[in-house]
C-alpha cells in the first residue's frame, strides 16, 4: 500500500504527488502498460498504454467501473491482483491494484498497473508451440528408430543370403573341379585305348571296354553338367531376393531421409519458439 505518514500534506495533495510520480512508472516500465490513480470516486490520473488508447476515450473526471480491481481495493483496504475481462473496459489485461492511504491509514484512493496480455499470450503460444515441436521430435525420432530397426533386420537378411551365395559358389567350383577330373580321365583313357587298338590290330578286344568305361564317364559327366545348372538357377534366385533385399534397403533410406527432414524442421521450429519466449522473458 502507499502510505503517508507528513501530516501537512492533505488527501488531494498527497494523490496529486502519485498521480504525478504514475507518469514516471508509466514510461520505466518496458512493456505497453496502463497506470492509473483514482480516489473513492472517480479517474484522476490516466496514463494510457497502446491498447488503452485504442479502446478507451478520455476518462479523468469520470467514475471507475463498479467491477474490477478497485472497488475491492476501497472496500478491502488490501492489494488485489487478477485479469480484468474485456467488458469492463472495453480491453482485457492484467491488473494489480495498491490502495492509497493517508497518514490516519486511511484509504483515500488507487493506484493501478494494468498490462498487456500480449507478452502473456506470446509466451503461452510459444510454449504450446515448443509442446508440439516436442512431440513432433518425439514422433520423428521413434520413427527413424523403427526405421533404423527394419533396417538393420534386412542387412541381417542379405548378408545370410550372401553366405549362402557364397556356399552354393563353393559347390559349384567342387562339382566343375570334377568334370575337370573326368575330361583329364576321358582324354588319357582314350590315348590307352588308342594305343591298346594299335597293338590289338582287328583284335583289340580292350577298345570296347574302354569305351564304355569311357561312356559311363561321359554320363557322370551329364549328370554334373545338369546339377551344376540347378546350382546355377538357384543362385539366380538368391541374387534376386538380393537385389529385392537392396531395394527394400533403398525404401527405408528413403524414410529415414523424410524423417530426418520432419525432425530437422522440429529442431527449427522449436529454435525460433525458444527465441521468442527468451525475448518475452527478457522484458516481463
């Protein structure tokens, strides 16, 4: 409360001194405000803020509103704080009313501070705003991690495709390491018989078994030249799951990339929101 305790100051002098000290709050304070001095009546002093002038016309002389901060201030004798609605004034803010007394500790009249609630609503839209930017973090990075997952689980996948690539290969060297083997085996069992046909004349007799033998190679042989295709069309099979597997890889790269994108504009968001409120934290 404001209080005098000089005797040789009468109630209209001592609310002239405030009213006149109201204009110098009224320019310190740094946000758009309002300060207002009445006694138990009416507006003495009115020192109005940007959203004041807009709504209110000149209303020294003129009597308060029976609502609001005052008329309790007067009654109660105490400070009371609150936000004052539109239809009292024509404007809602935020007001903090200190009562005026004289030196019998009396209450002769008000003193006001009214503020904007633009900083208020600023700060509140700021905040709602780092809550969304938050969640949309929180949502962006739950699912890059899937992702990430998904991702993971399909290298596993190609690389026991590759292994199994790998084993298919291996076999296929063993079984053309073989027919190596018969065509070295075919080609000297020939020479013999060759030779054995020389010696035998019309009698070689040792022609037809080697022959046959030769035959039976040459069957064996078919027969790896036929598994060694069935190798060979699996592993065209497994390639293709390979190359299935890597477009999949693709896809989810591509998903990551988006996500990291939604996040990166999260980060932005959330940034200028930051900036906003240190702005208006600065200044309340």
């Amino acid at each position: 409360m404001l209080h005098h305790e000089d005797s040789t100051l009468s109630d209209n002098q001592l609310l002239i001194i405030i009213g006149e000290m109201a204009s110098l709050f009224h320019e310190l304070i740094p946000i758009d405000n309002t300060i207002a001095v009445t006694d138990k009546e009416k507006f003495l002093y009115y020192c109005m803020g940007t959203e004041a002038v807009s709504a209110q016309a000149d209303i020294i002389g003129k009597p308060f509103p029976k609502a609001g901060n005052i008329p309790t201030t007067l009654q109660t004798g105490t400070l009371q704080r609150g936000i004052i609605p539109k239809e009292v004034y024509g404007v809602a803010f935020k007001s903090s009313t200190l009562p005026i007394k004289n030196s019998n500790n009396t209450t002769i009249g008000t003193l006001t501070l009214a503020l904007s609630l633009k900083n208020q609503t600023a700060l509140q839209e700021s905040a709602e705003n780092i809550s969304a930017s938050a969640e949309q973090l929180s949502a962006s990075t739950e699912s890059l991690a899937s992702s990430a997952m998904l991702l993971s689980g399909s290298v596993s996948e190609v690389q026991g495709q590759t292994q199994e690539i790998i084993k298919l290969i291996e076999q296929t060297n063993n079984i053309l390491d073989f027919v190596n083997n018969v065509a070295s085996n075919s080609r000297l069992l020939g020479l013999n018989a060759a030779i054995e046909a020389a010696r035998a004349g019309q009698y070689g007799r040792g022609f037809a078994v080697v022959a046959d033998e030769i035959r039976k190679m040459a069957e064996n042989s078919a027969k790896s030249v036929n598994d060694t295709k069935k190798l060979l069309s699996t592993i065209n099979e497994r390639v293709n799951d390979l190359m299935r597997q890597v477009e999949e890889l693709t896809d989810v790269a591509h998903a990551q990339a988006a996500a990291t994108e939604e996040m990166t504009a999260g980060i932005q968001s959330f940034t200028e929101s930051t900036q906003i409120v240190q702005q208006v934290s600065q200044i309340i």
